[in-house]
C-alpha cells in the first residue's frame, strides 16, 4: 500500500507542478491580452483622429474645388465678353474704314 501511496504522491506532486504552470501561464497571457487590448485602444484612437481630420481636409478641398471652378468659370465668361468686344471693336473699325474713304472721295 505504501508504493501506491509513493505514486499517488508522486502523481500530486506532477499535477500540481503542471498546475502551477498552467496558472503561471495564463497569468502571462493576461498581461500580453491587456497589452495588446491597450496597443488596440491606442491605434482605434489615432485612427479616430486621422479620420477627423481626414475629413476636414475633404471639406476644405471640396470648399477649395468649388471656389477654383467659380474663378473658372469668371475667366471664361471674360474671355468670351472679351471675345465679343474685339469683335465689335473690329467690326466698328471696318466701318470707320469705309466711311473714311468715302469721306477722302
């Protein structure tokens, strides 16, 4: 009885040995748990404020696509006006011409 009684004991002494490893282990996960989950809160928390301001330089830039088409668009509208005066200027000058030679006759 007493070599059953050794290796019961011996068997105690192992599970209890694998046990405290175990333990020890998950303990060390735990802490690599909560420094991945602080690594995680740190990265969300940067990519929060990388999409605000993202967001913001979307707005200026629509603001700013908006402002450069209006200026666009005042150019275009010169050039045309400017277009139509040299055509009159032109048109006028034509007729002035001939009236000045008819005028030398």
């Amino acid at each position: 009885m007493s070599k059953n009684g050794a290796v019961l004991q011996s068997f105690n002494i192992e599970l209890v040995k694998y046990t405290e490893f175990i333990r020890d282990r998950n303990e060390q996960i735990s802490l690599e748990i909560k420094e991945l989950e602080e690594e995680k809160k740190q990265v969300t928390d940067k990519i929060i404020a990388l999409e605000k301001e993202l967001s913001i330089i979307n707005k200026n830039l629509d603001e700013k696509y908006k402002k450069k088409e209006k200026c666009q668009q005042a150019i275009d509208q010169s050039n045309i006006g400017i277009g139509k005066l040299l055509d009159s200027i032109k048109s006028l000058t034509s007729l002035m011409r001939k009236e000045a030679e008819q005028v030398q006759e």
